[in-house]
C-alpha cells in the first residue's frame, strides 16, 4: 500500500496547480486509428508557463528554505524548462537564483529570454563544465557569507523524485475517478527524475500497466564504457528512485530492469529539431490546439506516433501520454519548424 502518510509529512512548498488535467485526445486517436490516446498535461503546472519541474521544486526549494539558504544554484542547457521554472521558484521565496548553461545561446527568446525576466544571473560554460562550475560558484558564494543551495541538472536528485511519486498518486486518484484503465504510460526522459518518480509511484500505487520513458538525449547504458559505469543512466534512475523510497521509509526497493526506455528516436542529438519533431509539433497542434515543446515533449511524442503506426500498440488499447511541458522554447525554434 503506497505510504501516503509518510510523502504528506515530508517538507513541500505550494509551486504548482494541481491536480493537472488530464484529457482525451479525440481527434488525434481518430486520425491515428487509435489506440485511445490521453494526455496528462503537465504542462499546466502554472509556474512561469509551467512544467514537469514545478512539481520537483516544490520538494527542493521546501528543503533549501528549511536549510535557511539564501541563493539557488541549477544548471542545465541553454534552452532549460528546469533553469525557467526555477528562476521563477527563487523569485517566489525571495532567493537570489544562478544559472549555469552549457553551450552557447541560440537567441535571446523562450525561456532564455524568460530567465532574465526572472532574475536569473547566467554563467555560461561548456557542457562538460556544468557541475564543477556549479561547486566553484558555490565555494565562492559561501566564501562572501552566503548560503547557497545546488539543485542537480533537471532537479533530478532523490528528494525532486518525490515530485512525480505524488504525481503517480494524483493520476491513480483521477483513472478511478473517471474509471479508466490505462495500459500504457509514455513520456520523454533525460535527466531522469521524472523517470524514476514515475516508475516508483507506479510501483507503490500498484499501477498495472506499463511505463515506458523515451529517452531524448541519453545513450543505453551498454554503450557507456566500464570505466564509466558508475555514470552510467538507468544505474543513476534506480539509484535516486531508490533514495527517494529511503526518504519515503518505504521498504521497496527498484532494479535497473523496471525502467523501460526507449533508445530509438535520439535524432540528431539534443535540441535538435527534425523531421519527427515538426511532425508531431503539427499535428498535435493543428488535431488538439495543443502545444508540446520542439526538445523533449515533441521528441517523445513523435517516438510514440511512429510506435503507432508501427503497431506496438493496439487500437482497443488506452495510451496516456505524459506531457512534461516544454512549449516555451518554441519560439527559440522558429526557422527550425517553419
């Protein structure tokens, strides 16, 4: 039995608009031929545009307030829904927020441009620099007084994982209330927390079906050498799922084997937009008036779609699809779509 209890007494902020809709997709089963398509839309979260990381903020900026820090520190990449949603969550709770981005700005829109509204101070690095950067900036903020507290790539750490256990929660509680069976849960993954929040809320609820995370820009851990096992992804979804069951005080523990993910739809690289991308970025909007976002919702919808019309799933089947909300670095991507 899921150990409501002990997830109601951790430490939890108000971020996000909850609980999110969760719809149909008429016209897009229709034009698919089924299966019988849902959306959980996280991107109504409501933070800043909103998000799947509203839900994890609300765990993690709960832990900094109570720590009495003063500066968030996050990284991601020039585009983050992460580094957005929060800059906003540091401007709720009056916190000074820094944001290190790898790589180099394609333009001065979406949520870079949103960032800047917020307050966030950008330090940009290459990629590979992303964490050390974030503990130098750390040391030099402590060494002028400050207390600063350092939230992961994607607020992926064991304590933002409870975000999407209590979302798993929220979902059981709206399929009994509409009494719907759901036999497929398909959503894009690349830090990994939102993976292991579902996967183990799946498993605590007792959900039946089966999840599947569409990796966006991680590799099969098979294709990481030995030398690097350890950073090896699935090993690192278990391993924060499992300290998130720890926090919980749950005895259940996951292995490696439960997290479906599918490899096949990594394109050109991360942020890349290509022929799959501008699909399904049309074709939702122009069936469903609904938007999904050009890195991650519209990479993952796009693998599920050609699934489809692969016959992975049947047509008497129900699928949900769980959009994470990325649709505001849309405008980034204008020559990209168009």
């Amino acid at each position: 039995m899921f150990p409501a209890n002990q997830l109601a007494a951790l430490p939890r902020v108000s971020l996000a608009h909850l609980p999110t809709p969760l719809e149909e997709l008429h016209n897009l089963t229709r034009h698919m031929g089924g299966p019988r398509l849902l959306v959980k839309r996280d991107d109504l979260t409501g933070l800043a545009t909103g998000g799947n990381k509203t839900r994890k903020l609300e765990f993690l900026m709960a832990e900094a307030i109570g720590q009495k820090c003063d500066c968030v520190l996050t990284a991601g990449g020039p585009q983050s829904n992460h580094c957005r949603q929060t800059a906003a969550a540091s401007a709720r709770f009056g916190l000074e927020c820094h944001l290190v981005l790898g790589g180099q700005p394609r333009q001065e829109a979406g949520n870079l441009l949103l960032d800047e509204l917020l307050g966030g101070r950008l330090h940009w690095v290459e990629k590979s620099q992303r964490n050390a950067t974030l503990d130098h900036l750390a040391d030099e903020l402590r060494q002028q007084g400050r207390k600063p507290y350092i939230i992961p790539v994607g607020g992926s750490n064991a304590r933002g994982v409870l975000g999407y256990v209590a979302a798993m929660v929220e979902l059981m509680e709206q399929l009994e209330a509409k009494r719907i069976q759901v036999d497929h849960i398909v959503f894009p993954t690349s830090s990994g927390g939102t993976q292991a929040g579902i996967v183990l809320g799946a498993t605590l609820c007792g959900f039946q079906g089966q999840v599947t995370a569409i990796s966006v820009d991680q590799v099969p851990d098979c294709q990481v050498p030995d030398e690097h096992a350890s950073e090896r992804f699935l090993v690192a979804v278990c391993r924060v799922a499992n300290g998130a069951a720890a926090l919980l005080g749950v005895q259940e523990r996951l292995e490696v084997k439960q997290f479906q993910t599918n490899y096949d739809y990594l394109g050109a690289g991360y942020g890349v937009v290509g022929a799959l991308e501008r699909e399904a970025i049309t074709l939702l909007a122009r069936q469903e008036g609904l938007l999904v976002g050009p890195v991650y919702s519209g990479r993952a919808l796009g693998g599920l779609l050609d699934q489809i019309r692969q016959g992975i799933y049947k047509a008497d089947e129900t699928v949900l699809f769980w959009h994470t909300g990325d649709e505001t670095a849309l405008h980034a991507y204008r020559d990209d779509l168009l």
